[in-house]
C-alpha cells in the first residue's frame, strides 16, 4: 500500500480524487493502491526547554545558556492533533512507500518530515513537487515524483531555521526578561527575525522623532499656464543631503532678491528637447511584491493577503504563492496561451494576443532566476467558475492582469524638458550694475502607446501608474505640456514658496516588507533589489507572521497605515546592546546562509555551531552588564 501524506484535509482529499482513493475513513482515503491521509499543518515542534530537563523548566539566570546535545521533536499537545497522528503513524507502520505530498517549499518539507520521523517509518519516500494544485498539475506530478534525497538539503535548511530560532529565542528571551523586566511585567521577546525587524521600525521613529526640520524657499514661475522651478545647480560645494544640495534657496533674503530680479522681466524660452521612451510591463509577482501592491492599494495587512493568496492556491486559481522570484522557467513559455485562454473574464484583454506569437522577455522568462518555483501567475482556471471572495477576486485580478500585461508591447512615451531664463540685473554696493540669469525648467511625459497600461486601464481596475511603495504617484506621471518654441517670450508670474524640509515617513506594511526584503536598504531599482533578496530578514513566506507578532507583543501598533513602535518597544530595543541580535545586515548574512544550506553551498553543522557561539557569547555579555535599562511596560 502506497501512503500519501498531505499538509490539509482539503488538498488530501483533492489528490485523493486524482488517484482513485475514493473511499473516506477516520482521518484517511483509500482506494486504487493508496491510502492518502494529512496533517493540520504543524503537528509536531521542537521540544521544549523542561523536555531535555526538569531543571530548565523554571526560568533560572544560572540555567542560561540552555544548549540540547541533541534536539529533538514532539507532538503538539492538542487532542485532535494526537488522534490524527495515530492514524498517520498507523498507516505508515504498515506502508510500502510513503509519498510526501507537502506544500513544495522549505517549511512544508519540514513539517512532513518531522510528522514521518516521528511516525518512525521505515520504508522508502518520494517526493510529490507541484507548483499548482490543479487537477492537471498532480498527475504531472504523479507521474514524475521525486527521490526524498533530492531535498535533503532543503530539509536541512528549514531545520536549521528552526533550531537557530529556538536557541536564541528561548536563551534570549528568558536571558532578558530575567535581567531587564520590571518585577511582574510582560516576557521580553527576543527573535531572530523579529527583534531585528523591531529595530527597523524603532531607528525609523526616532529619526522622525530627532528630525530637525530646516527652512528653504523655491523659486518658480508660471509662463503660458505652465510650471516653471528654478534649476538645481549643477555642482554645489554644499553638504550633500543639505537644502541647497539640492538646488533651494536656504536664505530669505536672497530668494527675496531673486524674486525682485526677475519681476517685470520678460520669460524667453532656451530650449525644448524632447526623448522617446519605452517602459517594460511591470513584473510578475512574488509574494512579497504582491503584498506590497496589495497593501497599497486595498490597506490589506501582510498576513491577509497571504491566506488570501494561499486560499487562491488551494482553490486551484493560482499557482504556488510562497515564492521569492518574479520569474517563470522557460518551460512555462509553451504554457502560455492556454492559461490565457482558461482567463475568460479577461477576453477583452486577451483577444489581440490570439493568434500571434507571444512576446518572451528575458524579464520574464528566465530559467536561471527560478529555483523551486516560478513567480506567482494564474493556473488558467476560469475565475468565474469557482467561489471567491470579494477580496480574494481583488487579488486575483492583480495576478491576472500582471500575467497579461508581461505579454503586451513596451508602453511608449515622450519626455518634454523645456528651459527657460529670466535676464536680471541689480545694482551692486559700490553702485554698478550686475548682470545675469536665472535658468528655469519644466518637464513633462506624454503617453503615446499606452501598450500593456491598456490592461490596466480596461474595466474597473485601479489604472496602473508609477508609484513609489507608499503609494504616491510620481511628480511627471503623464504631466503633458503645451508647445513651446525655442527663443519665444513673454510675461510670467513669479514666486517664491516657503518650504521646510521633511522627516522620513514612518515604515508602513508594504514599506517594511520592503525594507526586510533588502535587509534595511532603500532600493526601488527593481534589479538591485533583486541582488539584495539573498541577504533579506526572514522568508517571504514568514515575514508576515513576524509583523503579526510585533503587534501580539505590543511591540508595535497601527496608526492609519503607520507602524507605530510602542513604549516597551522603543525601550526594549535601547536595551540590547548586542548588535547582532537588532542589526537586519548581520541577521540578513544569518538568511544568506540559510539560502546556501539550501543550495549545498553552505555546511548545516557549521551553521548550527556559529549559532550556539553566538548564544555563549550574548549569555556571558549581558550576565556581565552592570546596568539594568528600565524596560516601559505597555499599559
């Protein structure tokens, strides 16, 4: 009897469908050679600290550090859980083989493989690796199952992820709290993950906070209806960063003088240039990109749009969702047109593609940047034939028209600059007169194909523009001007606004997903950011539950869309001392070598030993810390 194993009831009893189990029991399928049974996602966890020994059950300075020999796993202690392990553990006893039917990604290899060591099954293992769960998809995937070797090292990694994160939370919380806390007050979370994340939105808050805002004044006029500011200097032996740096005027009185230099003057026209342009669809999704948009746009939190997502993945829509690339494999290519085709809602927008060869992009289809799965695209199911939600349906149309519009031409565009100068002239001290200009410009861009914006633009979608990740649509976004011609001129309106320089913006969801993408930097080229991923905080199939437990801890709270770091938190942060634990570099170098364990480049031993070096070392420095910080608890 072959025994298949899946992570929920709902896709145990799809693949059951598939392969013929028809037959329902107490927790299992069976027919046609198979039994097919499932987990609840986690049923298994590494053991506690009283576990390994009644002595750590207390939380007790002198038992700091708490190091396993040997880490070990248990059942979670839930009723339901343990019923349906028995029956789990019973099938396998009795099995053949055993098909590890698991979400294909590292915590679902981890998951099923402890539930199968636990059971203490001894026959051979395969591997099921599907990226969608359509009906299509598991019997391709049937019919080419994997060795269990074959993810060993993805194994390896998720273990490692759960053993670092059980030796420094378990030492490091228990570490503080004893030796920090007010007497009675709430356990001080440390994290791997989560601390580093903390620090983030706490050094953004008290940049705000200690920001010194400072006074500029910007000069501009308007000629022929149109918006003319002063031009930046082109080199300034300014302070890079400081007002004039960037081309404003930081003394009233001299913004005032250039005010009165240029009134009654006539405005001439020195120049208009204009460049053509092409920009390239947007990318496909990955989950955190998907996120962001979906924060931006619809205020959806982290974690809402990842059940959303994952809901869509079981409901067979879309395809595999806890995905760091925005790339699909070359063999996705040939794919293509049916997928589009199963999109009937979208016929409108899918039509002018029929019958022509689809546009490959190497922006798209790249083998070489997809390694257990490709971006997140949809299955070609039709949309209209399953049940979703109101807000599930808004997620899927962002995947769908993203997946259209990567098949659409280029949108092309032009960008006007046009310049324009004021002559002055003033009166200097000693009575002569000073002659000069000052040099104005505009610019604008004009839509001239709108190409895959039209997929934006169709029905009743939010049309697609260039933003950044708040949100804010930038300045030149399809401004058109009027046509000026070289050396014409004419009255204009100047004037002078008083401006203040402005403090960074507190980190919203889609901004610190962001931000733990690239591990703290600020990156909007796409490419970079695409480098940095390997040294990002978290997974992106995690990153979500880390922000969630900031706000359980009341480390964090929301203010609109403003992420909001608490007393405790702002002060909990001040506490640690200990760079490695709040830096997001340094526990992004810790993900770096996760990915490497992952990719057999990097030894899970030597991971697991620089981390217990690591716990030592923090135990020995903060038992040696004289000082003890007055933690704020929340009220």
């Amino acid at each position: 009897m072959i025994v298949c194993i899946a992570e929920k009831p709902s896709v145990g009893r799809d693949i059951a469908r598939i392969i013929g189990a028809n037959v329902a029991h107490d927790g299992y399928m069976e027919g046609n050679g198979y039994q097919v049974t499932w987990t609840f996602g986690h049923l298994c966890t590494l053991k506690e600290p009283h576990d390994y020994t009644p002595w750590w059950k207390q939380w007790d300075y002198e038992n700091l550090p708490m190091i396993p020999p040997r880490f070990g796993i248990k059942l979670i202690e839930n009723e339901g859980y343990q019923k349906q392990f028995a029956t789990i553990q019973r099938l396998m006893l009795a099995a053949d083989e055993i098909i590890n039917c698991g979400d294909a990604g590292q915590e679902g290899e981890l998951i099923q493989r402890w539930v199968i060591q636990k059971a203490q099954a001894k026959c051979p293992v395969k591997r099921l690796w599907i990226s969608s769960m359509t009906d299509e998809a598991i019997r391709e995937g049937f019919a080419n199952l994997k060795q269990q070797d074959e993810y060993q090292s993805l194994y390896e990694a998720g273990l490692c992820r759960a053993i670092g994160d059980w030796l420094l939370g378990m030492n490091a919380t228990r570490l503080y709290t004893l030796k920090y806390r007010q007497a009675n007050r709430q356990v001080l979370s440390i994290g791997r993950v989560q601390t580093p994340t903390l620090a983030m939105i706490v050094n953004r808050q008290l940049e705000i906070q200690h920001f010194k805002p400072e006074q500029y004044w910007v000069l501009s006029t308007i000629y022929r209806n149109t918006l003319f500011t002063l031009k930046q200097k082109e080199k300034d032996d300014e302070e890079e960063g400081s007002a004039n740096a960037k081309g404003r005027i930081t003394n009233e009185e001299e913004g005032r003088r250039a005010l009165e230099s240029i009134r009654n003057r006539d405005f001439e026209v020195t120049g208009v240039t204009q460049k053509a342009g092409n920009e390239a669809p947007p990318r496909l999704f990955d989950l955190t990109s998907l996120q962001v948009e979906c924060n931006k746009k619809f205020s959806f939190s982290a974690d809402d749009t990842l059940k959303y997502i994952q809901s869509l993945y079981e409901k067979k829509f879309t395809t595999y969702p806890r995905v760091d690339t925005t790339f699909l494999s070359d063999d996705i290519y040939p794919k293509c047109p049916t997928i589009l085709q199963g999109l009937l809602p979208y016929a409108p927008l899918i039509q002018p593609l029929m019958g022509t060869k689809l546009k490959k992009s190497k922006k798209v289809f790249d083998s070489s940047k997809v390694t257990d799965h490709h971006a997140i695209i949809p299955t070609g199911m039709n949309p209209a034939n399953g049940d979703m939600t109101l807000n599930e349906k808004k997620v899927f149309d962002l995947i769908a028209r993203r997946f259209i519009a990567v098949f659409y031409p280029d949108c092309k565009y032009s960008t006007t600059t046009v310049t324009g100068k004021v002559e002055t002239e003033e009166t200097t001290a000693t009575g002569k007169t000073k002659k000069g200009k000052l040099e104005f410009k505009a610019t604008g861009k004009q839509i001239l194909d709108q190409g895959w914006r039209s997929v934006f633009a169709w029905g009743h979608a939010t049309k697609e523009v260039a933003t950044d990740d708040e949100g804010n649509r930038k300045d030149d976004e399809e401004k058109t001007l009027p046509a000026f011609q070289k050396g014409e001129r004419g009255p204009h309106t100047p004037t002078l606004a008083e401006k203040w320089t402005q403090p960074p913006k507190p980190y919203t969801e889609a901004t610190l997903l962001r931000a733990m993408e690239t591990a703290g930097k600020s990156v909007s080229d796409e490419e970079l950011r695409d480098a940095l991923k390997a040294n990002g905080i978290g997974r992106p199939s995690t990153r979500a539950a880390i922000i969630e437990t900031l706000y359980k801890r009341n480390y964090i709270r929301k203010e609109r869309k403003s992420l909001i770091a608490t007393d405790t938190g702002i002060s909990l942060i001040a506490t640690i001392h200990n760079e490695l634990l709040k830096s997001a570099e340094l526990t992004g170098q810790w993900e770096k070598k996760l990915r490497e364990i992952e990719a057999h480049q990097y030894n899970a031993q030597q991971f697991i030993y620089e981390l217990k070096q690591m716990v030592v070392q923090l135990v020995q420095q903060v038992k040696m810390d004289p000082a003890r910080p007055n933690i704020t608890p929340n009220v």
